[in-house]
C-alpha cells in the first residue's frame, strides 16, 4: 500500500511504519483517548487530526527526506490517525459511559454499550 499510495523514498515501507504508524498512531491513539476523557464530542477528533497528520508530514519531511506537500500521502497519514483516535476515544467512552451510567448501560462488547435489562 505505501508504494501506490504514498510518496517516498525507496524505505517508504519502513517510513511509513516507523512515522506514520508507530509514532503518529500512538499520538493519535492517546489523543482520541485525551478528547473523549474530557467529554468533547466526537467531531472534534477530526479537526485534532488534521493538524497531527501535518506534523506527521514534517516527519517524513525532516527524518527522511521524504516530500513535505504530498496530498496523497497527508490524506493517508489523516486517514490513518483518525482511525487510531477513533478507538482511543471510542475505548474511553465505553469505559465511561458503563462506569458512570451503569444502572442505565452495560458493555455490549469491546467497543459499545447498550441499555441494562
């Protein structure tokens, strides 16, 4: 996937997973965790990742050599921070939504809750 859809150098691959994966996932894993703990509603994860899938672009940019505007490989990086944040934040309101409300929701699964019978 990286090769077709993503800019870079010959290690694209490596890059991809050691940048974009690794280190952008994990910043986007914990702050979709940090924006549901706070109670903002979800439509906030986006406008967040927007500016970390630039600052994963100036990564590759930096470390790598790799091209800064690349629009293909920023709608990757967006692409795949929203979807690490989305779990962060969709696991942290479960969790809350179970603990806080639990006479009116139980767990249904790793990633729902539903109402208590």
């Amino acid at each position: 996937m990286p090769g077709i859809f993503y800019e870079g150098s010959e290690n694209v691959l490596w890059t991809f997973l050691l940048v974009t994966v690794a280190m952008g996932g994990g910043a986007a894993y914990v702050s979709g965790k940090a924006i549901a703990q706070t109670w903002r509603p979800f439509w906030h994860l986006p406008l967040y990742m927007l500016g970390l899938a630039a600052v994963i672009r100036f990564c590759h940019f930096a470390l790598f050599d790799e091209p800064f505007i690349a629009p293909r490989s920023y709608a990757v990086d967006f692409l795949f921070a929203v979807a690490a944040a989305a779990l962060g934040y969709r696991l942290v309101r479960v969790r809350q939504m179970t603990g806080q409300y639990a006479w009116l929701f139980k767990r249904r699964g790793v990633l729902g809750w539903g109402r208590a019978r």
